[in-house]
C-alpha cells in the first residue's frame, strides 16, 4: 500500500485525508506541510490492508520478485501504528512474516520483528538495523513504516505551481548514512511524489518516487513506487493492488504470537 507504504510501503498505499488545494502563490507554513505530507504517506483512514508485489532490478538487468500483503492499524491518527506483513512468494520467503510497532516518540524506538521459517526463528530486529536493506530490496526497513517527523528539522525550499519541495536534515547526523533528503510534495492531496536522499557529501545516492496514484474510497493512493540506488544501479517497484482501507482490523492480530501462525486477514 505506498508508499509508500513503504514508501511511500511502501511509501504510499496508507494515505488519509485529501487535503484542500492551496491557491497558488501561497503556501502554509513548513510544519503544516510535513503533518499533512506524514498523514497523507501513512495514515489513510483507520487501518488499512493491500497485495503487493516487489520487483528488484540489479545493475545487470536481472530481476527477482516478491510478492506479499501488508495490513496496517493506526494506534492514534498520526502518531504510533502497527504494521504486518506476510510474504507469498517466491519460495524461499514464502510464510515469512515482519511485525512493527511504529512509536512517533524520538525517545522511544520502533519494535520490529522477524519470523523466518526456515530456521523456525523469530527474530528482534535492532533499532541500529532500520536503515538496512528490506528482505534484499532497495527499500529499507524504516521505509517501510516511515520515519518520525521529529528526528528532522524541516525547511520549505522551494515551491511550484503544483510542488512544494522540503529538506529534512537529521537532527542526529551520526544515527543515519544521509546528510539530508528533499521531498517533493503535491500541493492539492500533499502525496509525497518524489524523495532525494543525499549523502555526506552532499551528493545525490537515493531516491523514492511515486510513479502511479489512484482515488480508492475517496483517499489519494499511491499504488506504484520505485526506489534507485544510484550507488549499485540497482532499483526496486512496488505496486499494490487490492487496497482497502477502514475494514477493522483488531489489535489482536498485530502481537508475537501471529508471527508463526499469521491471521487469516494477512493471508487471503
């Protein structure tokens, strides 16, 4: 789901509200812009459930896909949530699950496991390890349930008839590999369309972007995205189908003992 959700896991397919154009010329303060950009990314109505399918594109052209379902609920509207995912295919990663219990709080961090079925194994996943690949992917781990807003001070760049751009610089510059990312996001559904991560040079080495959006009851959907690593030359597309949002999940389903026995709702 986007993007996102992810990212946009990716990345995207968790958007909320769709959110009143701005008359061009004026743009709301930078810290509207990220709240509503945050709620648009990862909060679309109360929980949210899709199929995704990861294709992952290596320097050579050679491609490996996964496909899984990811179910999200939100604790409270923009703040904690929780997220599952149950991997179908290929073999290898069939019934391999990944839980994460998303704290805001910059004090306090994410809760992540892991259950590998192959070892019969359920693993913790450190808060060191977020920014690391996602089961071999381009996305990372934390891109997948996105980062706080409270790790960053956010600066407005730029704005366009149709963009407004943000820099988000870490407020902890030692905790993460980038020196800075740019978010470009669309003034009229404040659907984060495009992310540039620099590194400590300053140099351009990553970027997320949301190449396909859709209307899925009434919420702006980033169904299509795709992140490149300009430093291997390797990319990563997301797409999801089957989106659904405010369909009750129970915050049952989102606790260790699923990991082994994922619930019905993540597997069908």
């Amino acid at each position: 789901m986007k993007s996102t959700w992810i990212i946009t896991f990716i990345l995207s397919l968790l958007l909320s509200s769709l959110a009143a154009a701005q008359p061009a010329g004026e743009a709301p303060d930078v810290q509207t812009i990220v709240n509503k950009a945050n709620i648009v990314a990862y909060y679309q109505g109360e929980d949210g459930k899709a199929s995704v399918t990861m294709t992952i594109t290596n320097k050579q052209g050679q491609k490996r896909e996964r496909e899984f379902n990811i179910l999200r609920k939100d604790v409270t509207d923009g703040g904690d949530q929780k997220y599952f995912v149950y991997f179908q295919k290929p073999p290898d990663v069939r019934r391999m699950t990944y839980m994460v219990h998303k704290h805001v709080d910059p004090g306090k961090d994410d809760d992540r496991w892991l259950y590998l079925p192959a070892l019969s194994l359920v693993k913790r996943i450190a808060a060191s390890d977020k920014r690391t690949s996602f089961v071999g992917s381009d996305f990372l781990y934390e891109d997948v349930s996105g980062r706080s807003l409270e790790e960053d001070t956010h600066e407005l760049i730029e704005t366009t008839d149709t963009l407004f751009v943000v820099r988000n610089t870490p407020k902890q510059p030692d905790s993460v590999e980038f020196r800075y990312f740019d978010v470009a996001i669309d003034r009229k559904t404040f659907v984060p369309m495009k992310m540039d991560f620099y590194d400590k040079e300053g140099k351009l080495y990553r970027t997320i972007e949301s190449t396909k959006v859709e209307t899925i009851q009434d919420f702006p959907t980033v169904v299509k995205s795709v992140v490149s690593n300009l430093q291997t030359g390797s990319k990563t597309e997301m797409a999801f189908s089957n989106v659904k949002y405010n369909i009750g999940l129970e915050d049952s389903l989102f606790t260790e003992r699923y990991l082994q026995r994922p619930p019905r709702e993540a597997m069908r």
